[in-house]
C-alpha cells in the first residue's frame, strides 16, 4: 500500500473517533431530551405522539437517509473524482431541487389528507390526537430529508463535523419544550404534546439552514435547479428507483412495531379485537409505545455513538476504493471495521441486558413514568442482537460503496417482511417483548446473508482474522460480565442505603449503574491487553497528519484542514 494510500485510510478511520465524539454530545442531550419527554408518562396520548413522530422519521429514513443517500454518495464521489467540485455542486443542486419538490408534494398531499379526515369527525380522541400530531410535524419530513442530503455531500467532501452535530439542535429545542411543558402546561396533555410536536418543525428548519450556510461556505452551495436534469442525477434516480420498493418494505417494517403496537393495545371499553368474524384479545396495555420507544433509545444509544461513526467515515472510503477498483483496500478496510464492529459491539448488548432494569430506572422512572419493568423487557431482546445491528451498518455501505442497492435491499426487504410476521405472531405469547425478539432475529439473518453474498463476490474476506477476533472479545466480554454482576450485587445494598439517606429513589440505580459500568469497562480493556487485541490498537490510534496529495487528489488536503470546522 503506497504511503498516500495509507494516510488516506487512516484519516477516515480517524475521522470515526472525532464524530464518535461529536455524536457522544448529540446523544447525551437526547438521552436528556427523552427524559423530560417520557416524564410526561406512559399513556395513550403519549403513544400517539411517539407513533405521530415516527412517520416523518420513516420518510426520512426513506429518502434522506435511505435510498437517495445510497445513491447519491457514490455518483457524487464518482463525479468529484473525475470532473472535480465544480461540476459535483451542480449535481448537488439539481438533486436538492427534484428532492424539495418531491418532498414538498407530499407533505401538501399528506396534510390534506390528515385535514380530510378530520373534518369527517368519525375518529376517536385518541385517532383524532394522533392525525393532529402528524398533521403538525409533517413539515419536518421536508427539512429533515433535505439536511440528511446536503451532510452526505459534506460527508463526501471531509466534513463530518455538522452532519454528526445537527442533531444537537434538535435536541435542544424539544429539551427546551419539553421544560416549558412542565412548568407552564402541566397537566394539559395534549398541549403539551402540540408544543413539542412544533419544537420538532422549527429544530428541523433551524438544522436546515446550518447545513446549507456551511455548504455555501465550503463551496458546494449553488441554487436548486429543476432543469436541465443532468446525466449524474439520472444516475441517481436509475440507482434509487429500484431501491424504493423493497427499501419502503424495510422502513415500513420499522414503523409497523409502532403501528402494531398502536393498534393491539387493549383501552377501557374496548379490550378485545374483531377481525373477519373473529374475537381476538387485545395482549398490550395503554403506554406500551412509549416503552418501546425507551428500549429503542437505549439499545440504539450504543448503535449511534459507535457503530454509526464508524459506517459514517467509512463509506466515503469504500466508495473512492470502488471507484478506482481497489478489491484489496475495499476487503482490508471492511474486514478491519467488521472487527471493530464486533470489539464493541459483543460488549455493548451484553453490557445492556445485564444493567437493564436499573439503566431504564435510572433514566426513564421519573414524573409520570413509573414503570420500568416491561422497557427493560424489551430492551433485553433488542440486545440480543447488538453485533449484528454494529455488522450490518458496515455490509450495507460496503455494498452501497460498488453501487449494488439491489443485493442489500432484497436481503433486508425480504427479511423485513419476516420480521412484521414475527412480530404479529410473537406479541401474543412474549407481549412487547416479542417485537424484540423479532428484530433481533431478522437483524442476525440479515448479517449473515449479507456476509454471505459479499464473500461469494469479492472472494476471501479474512473470515479467520474475524472469528479469531470474535474468540477473543467474546472470552473478554465473559469476563466484563462477571465483573459487572459482581458490581451490581454488591453494590445494590450501599447504593439503597445512600438513596434512603439523600432522600431521591435513583440514586440507588445511579451507584449500580456507575459503578458496574466502571467495573466492567475496567475488566473488559484489561482483559483485551492481556489477550493482545489488536481491535484495541486500533481504537488507540491517532490519525497522522495527511500527506500532501498528489495531482487530482488536491481536495484531500482542504479536507483534512477543514475537517473540523463543521
């Protein structure tokens, strides 16, 4: 591997580390966002705001984050390669231009609709409730989507610094509506759900204008353009077109937890379920979206910080390997993040399913919401599968890198009808426990196929590096485990007698949950020296300093420099 080679691939693994960081204070604000919101309590008007919520995030994930984002990386990289900057702004351009207008029919369509019904006066509070919230946070499908595509052309372009940091924002305006809530609404459910329904809608705007102020100054800003559509972004569009359908499916699957959840859950007076004849018991109770909601924060806690961080500043990677035919750089680099994957993936849900109830306790158990047994229930399952969620996020962007949507996309659009089958069936023995079980399930399979088409493609993938790794994080998570097991016994006495002393209940949790993560941190780095991972090294490392680039690789340079302005 040539020395620039080299400096290249290891900025972006360093770029990982530096939005790993960024992402750690994104989360924390939305670890103390989702604490103020769910204080509001489990009830049916908070599930419908968490269920309202969840269908801009799934057109989001649709368009900004999903089939566009797969595409257009690799043609913006290709054209940035070949033609230079110039020429990948106007692509960028006419890309944001189709995609507003798109995004801007829809929401117009979806708030007719949502205005239609209502006016029919036929739903229930509840029904009623839910179409009112969508129906206000629908414009934050439009700058979300918007604000995903202008960070993966800075993505592209170096700049990791904004795209991790955007969520920020976010998180600030609904922590700062969720404590107007408390203070100046209390009591006033609806209201309060109403205001921070409008805290998302004005975040998600003021998200918008940071990137696109940060993509006038990097160069890339120019005005949306409908016509002429240049030949990139039918590239874009043949890429994405195919993607839509199988890629709905899979993001569909996603909100149908929800939806699902939504609908079996038993309410005063209307306990059981008639379908087709049939009179079917009702499994879930009033709250069980909010729980969901909380287990799903806290399983993905880990996802964002590490595992999205690292497929972050990858793909970019994999992408310029694609572009030149690097096999080589695209099979080192995917075996050398599936190792880290698994490093910190193996550790982080065995972590998570023994510290569950006393982490939901400690977050979550305050005002309203008291229940921290059916979160933690869940939360368990979900983890069941935590290397594979950290897996998958490296296999998709090593398939998207080459421009192969179809392979990845029939996989996970097959398995996610499966997984909606799963869940059907599975609420019924195992309650909302069963919607874990099922994505852990659909998650590992995915992993597995995905693993499979790539090394039948791409030919060895350094499997023996990977399981020998896997050995060895596995005996170094055996011993966390002990430690945190020891931890948390032995130190649930101390911390209920401080509790009683300074008088609120979560400090007990808050000295379990502490000190068994120390302990166990502690016991899983001492054991990953000892048995010598080299997956240790690698998080250890510092990036060198970039070489100076040669010929048409002048952009790497303003890259690195740049890097952290965002």
């Amino acid at each position: 591997m040539s020395d620039e080679a080299h400096h290249e691939r290891e900025r972006f693994f360093g770029a990982a580390r530096r939005v790993a960081g960024l992402t750690v204070l994104s989360r924390l604000l939305g670890m103390s966002r989702d604490i103020a919101i769910v204080a509001l309590g489990a009830t049916r008007a908070t599930d419908a705001f968490w269920t309202a919520f969840a269908i801009p995030n799934l057109l989001r994930r649709l368009f900004g984050e999903g089939a566009l984002s797969a595409a257009f990386v690799p043609v913006f990289t290709d054209v940035a390669e070949a033609d230079g900057w110039d020429k990948a702004r106007l692509v960028l351009a006419n890309t944001a231009g189709l995609l507003a207008l798109l995004l801007g029919g829809l929401v117009v369509v979806g708030e007719l609709a949502i205005l239609g019904w209502l006016a029919l006066g036929a739903a229930r509070w509840d029904t009623a409730l839910l179409l009112r919230l969508v129906a206000v946070m629908l414009p934050f499908m439009f700058t979300i989507c918007l604000l995903a595509l202008g960070s993966a052309a800075l993505q592209c372009k170096g700049r990791f610094s904004y795209p991790a940091f955007a969520p920020v924002v976010l998180n600030i305006f609904l922590i700062a509506a969720a404590a107007a809530a408390h203070t100046l609404l209390p009591g006033q459910g609806e209201r309060q759900l109403t205001l921070l329904a409008l805290a998302v809608v004005i975040g998600g705007a003021v998200q918008l204008a940071g990137v696109a102020w940060l993509l006038r100054r990097t160069g890339l800003s120019a005005a949306m353009r409908l016509r002429p559509v240049l030949a990139p972004v039918r590239r874009i569009a043949r890429l994405m077109l195919p993607m839509m359908i199988p890629l709905g499916i899979l993001q569909f699957s996603a909100l149908f937890d929800r939806l699902y959840a939504w609908w079996m859950t038993a309410t005063p007076g209307e306990p059981m379920l008639e379908l087709f004849g049939w009179s079917i018991r009702r499994p879930l109770q009033p709250g069980v979206v909010t729980c969901l909601y909380a287990a799903t924060r806290l399983y993905m806690f880990p996802l964002g910080i590490l595992a999205l961080s690292l497929a972050t500043a990858i793909f970019p990677l994999l992408s310029r390997y694609a572009a030149r035919n690097d096999l080589d750089g695209l099979r080192g680099a995917t075996n050398r993040a599936l190792r880290l994957s698994i490093f910190l993936g193996v550790p982080a849900g065995v972590g998570l399913i023994l510290l569950a109830e006393p982490i939901v306790t400690l977050i979550y158990r305050h005002g309203q919401f008291t229940d921290a047994t059916r979160p933690a229930a869940i939360l368990r399952m979900y983890c069941l599968a935590m290397p594979a969620y950290f897996a998958n996020h490296i296999l998709l962007r090593a398939y998207y890198a080459q421009q192969d949507t179809r392979t990845p996309l029939l996989v996970t659009g097959t398995l996610a009808v499966c997984n909606m089958l799963l869940v059907i069936v599975l609420i019924f023995p195992l309650g909302a426990a069963g919607i874990g079980v099922a994505t852990a399930a659909t998650a590992a399979t995915t992993a597995g196929l995905l693993t499979w088409r790539l090394r039948h493609r791409w030919g060895r993938l350094g499997l023996r590096r990977i399981i020998a790794a896997t050995v060895r994080t596995a005996l170094a998570t055996a011993v966390m485990a002990a430690a945190v097991i020891a931890a948390r016994h032995g130190l649930a006495g101390p911390g209920k007698a401080l509790a009683a002393a300074l008088g609120p209940a979560w400090i007990a949790s808050a000295v379990v949950v502490a000190g068994a993560i120390v302990a166990g941190a502690a016991a899983y780095l001492l054991a990953a020296v000892l048995m010598r991972c080299a997956e240790l090294g690698e998080l250890r490392r510092r990036a060198p300093a970039p070489v100076p680039p040669q010929d048409a690789a002048t952009m790497d340079r303003d890259e690195t420099e740049n890097a952290n302005d965002g």
